[in-house]
C-alpha cells in the first residue's frame, strides 16, 4: 500500500494528472488539429475545405469504431498497452497528413489517427480515471479532462508556429515524437497500476469499506435500448456536432476578419475558458442535478455561437469564442458523469464507451457538412445558425431526459 499513497496523497491524484497529460496531446493532435490542419493545407495545397473536411470526417467516424469495442480492448490488452498503442497510432496519422501530397492520401491517414485518438480520447480518459475514483469522479474526470481544454491552448498556436517555421512534416515528427516518448513514460510509471493491486478501492478507501457486491452485466442491447442512454447519447451527439462542426472551421471563420495570428489566440482564448467551466463545473457537481448543468451548459454556448454568426470586428467575436469556449470542456465530461449517476457501476464503463461511439459516429459528420455548407453559401453565417438550432435541440432533450431517471431505465 505504500507505493499508492505518497506522503499522505492517493495515488489516484497521480493516475488523474497522467490522463491529463494524455489529454493534452490527445486533443491537441487529434481534436484541435484539424482545424489548423485544414487551413493549412487549403493554403499550401489549394484543396477545397470541403474536400480536407470530409477527411477529417472519416478521422473521428473510423475512431468511433473503434471506441465501441474500447471496453473489451481494456480487459483483454490492458489500459496502459492499449494507450500507448494509441500514441504510436497517433503519431503515424499525424506524419501521414503532413506528408500528403494528393486529397486521396489524406483518407489513409484517418486510419491511424482516427485509432489513435479513439484509444487516447474521451473514453479511453474515462476508463484511466473511473477505476481510481466514485466519490471524488467529479473533480477527478473534470481535471483529467482539462487536458483537452490546455492541449487547444498550446497546440493551436503551437501548430501555427510550427507549420510556418519548419513546415508540417517536421512539425509533423516533432509533435509526434513528444507524444509517444510522454505517454510511454506515463504507462510504465503510472498507468499499470490499480488500486486492486494492493487492496484498495476506488478513493482510496480499504477494500473491505468501499467494495459492493458485483451485478451483472447488462448487454449492449440492454443499456442502449434504455430511455436514459438514449436521452444522454441524442443531446450529447448533437451538442458535439454542433461543437466539433463549429471548431473545425472556427479558425477558418475568424482569419478573414482577424488574421490567422488572432484567429489562433482566440481558438486559445475559448480553450482556456474551457478550463474555467469544467472545473467550476466539477467543483460544483456533487449531488447537483448533472442533466441540469448541462441544459446551462448549452445555453452559454448558444449565446457564443450566436455571436460568433452575427458578430462583427474583434470584440464581438471575443465575446463569442469566451461563451462558446465555457462550455466546450464540459460537452465531453458530462457525459461520463451522468452515466455515473444513472447506470449500475457494471455497466458505466461499456455504456460511456457506446455514448462516446454514436457521439464520434454522429459529429464525424459535422466538419464535412459544415464545409459543404460554407462552399454552397460561401460564408458562415447560415452554417453557424443551423449549429445554435442544434444546440437548443440538444438542451431540450437532455432537460426532458430527467424524466426517466425517476423510474427504472
């Protein structure tokens, strides 16, 4: 027990911030990217957007895929060899966009990013921390998540910087390199551990204090057939739609206005604010109504977003990336938290991991059809309303939802 506890700290606080390094590179290669990525290379290459948006569409359809099947990778690989496979993977997509030369080799390059970030994203950041923590989840997955939030605030700018010094094949290996060498440390050091190695539950307490008796599994037709499931994973896949559509182009969106310099600040400024709102958001959690906070959530973003369609000049803008920014993080923790609240301990796992899949099923579409959506207009302004509709949507939904947590799902 002395190699979990540290002098008077849980060794789970340890595991956490290691899935917020993870994160960090996981979002700021795999999330944030493309943004920078499409932009780039519709410069350098002359592609349409809506051409590099649908490749970026197959990167998180083919994760999602992949997300499904997460839980039984886990118990069959392990968590830590599992995401360290996810790094590798990373980093050979991340070489590959950077390195294509026709619109075709961009599509094989989704294969190996669109894994890697499966194996290093949300779900697999969720299966890192929820064997450590029950109590204290809340605090415990909203900073493990911050990870994402911090990765949009070094890598869009660091993209920029990179991309226009070295280029994006060197920038390519040198960001990918970094990745694999932290998450390979990350592994050996932190991640092999369990609390059940020494007799520990989750939070830290004895074994014979905090272990329930196990139920059974519900199968996957069971969990995704239940009303619950299908109230968290429609508000959420939409929410993240809107979310992912919005982000991908959002560089794409300020630059006329603002510069790429300024536009890469700002796409900064929304993660930090992210940071902000998740934390606030898992301080406050505790026994507060999850599905409450995030029908709030949705309404600061839909102020954001409607200023960032009908803003003009830098602060209007500002404003809208700081509205849209608070309530970015708390679009992929939320999930995992109300999950908590509402399904047998047996099943979270498994059903965080098909939320997360259909969501990444669903938002994979997002960049593509937002990139259509521009080419046809040519601007943002219809594509940008159409993205706050979805997000009312989406409050609806989840407010309605309530209703089925007070009977059985």
């Amino acid at each position: 027990m002395e190699t979990m506890v540290v002098a008077g700290r849980f060794f789970g606080w340890s595991v956490a911030w290691s899935a917020f390094a993870i994160a960090v590179f996981a979002w700021g290669i795999g999330f944030y990217g493309p943004s920078v990525f499409l932009q780039s290379l519709h410069q350098t290459r002359g592609w349409p957007i809506s051409q590099i948006s649908f490749a970026v569409t197959v990167h998180f359809l083919l994760s999602a895929i992949v997300i499904a099947c997460l839980p039984e990778i886990h118990r069959r690989v392990g968590i830590a060899k599992t995401t360290f496979l996810g790094a590798v993977l990373t980093a050979a997509g991340l070489i590959l966009w950077s390195n294509s030369r026709e619109p075709w080799q961009l599509f094989a390059a989704a294969i190996p990013s669109g894994a890697g970030w499966a194996m290093t994203s949300g779900a697999a950041l969720n299966a890192i921390v929820a064997r450590w923590f029950d109590r204290d989840r809340p605090i415990a997955i909203a900073l493990a998540f911050n990870g994402a939030s911090v990765g949009g605030v070094l890598f869009v700018p660091l993209w920029v910087y990179l991309i226009r010094s070295i280029g994006f094949p060197s920038a390519a290996l040198l960001v990918g390199g970094c990745m694999v060498a932290t998450v390979a440390y990350l592994c050996v050091r932190f991640l092999v551990k369990s609390p059940e190695d020494v007799g520990l539950a989750p939070d830290g307490d004895a074994s014979h204090q905090a272990r329930a008796k196990p139920q059974p599994r519900r199968t996957r037709i069971e969990i995704v057939r239940s009303a619950r499931f299908i109230t968290i994973s429609a508000a959420f896949s939409l929410g993240l739609f809107a979310q992912i559509g919005l982000l991908a182009h959002l560089v794409a969106r300020l630059t006329p206005e603002l510069g790429i310099e300024h536009a890469g600040f700002l796409v900064s400024l929304a993660t930090v604010c992210a940071v902000i709102g998740r934390t606030a958001a898992g301080k406050w959690m505790g026994e507060h109504d999850r599905r409450f906070a995030a029908t709030a959530n949705f309404a600061v973003q839909i102020a954001g977003v409607l200023l960032l369609t009908l803003g003009q000049g830098s602060l209007g803008l500002t404003l809208g990336c700081v509205l849209f920014g608070l309530g970015i993080g708390n679009l992929t923790s939320l999930p995992p938290l109300i999950v908590q609240k509402e399904f047998e301990r047996e099943d979270v796992a498994t059903a965080v991991a098909l939320i997360i899949a259909i969501n990444q099923g669903v938002f994979a579409f997002a960049p593509a059809i937002i990139g259509a959506m521009h080419d046809t207009t040519a601007n943002y302004q219809l594509p940008f309303a159409l993205i706050a509709m979805i997000q009312f949507l989406a409050a609806v939904i989840i407010l309605l939802g309530r209703r089925s947590t007070r009977a059985p799902a």
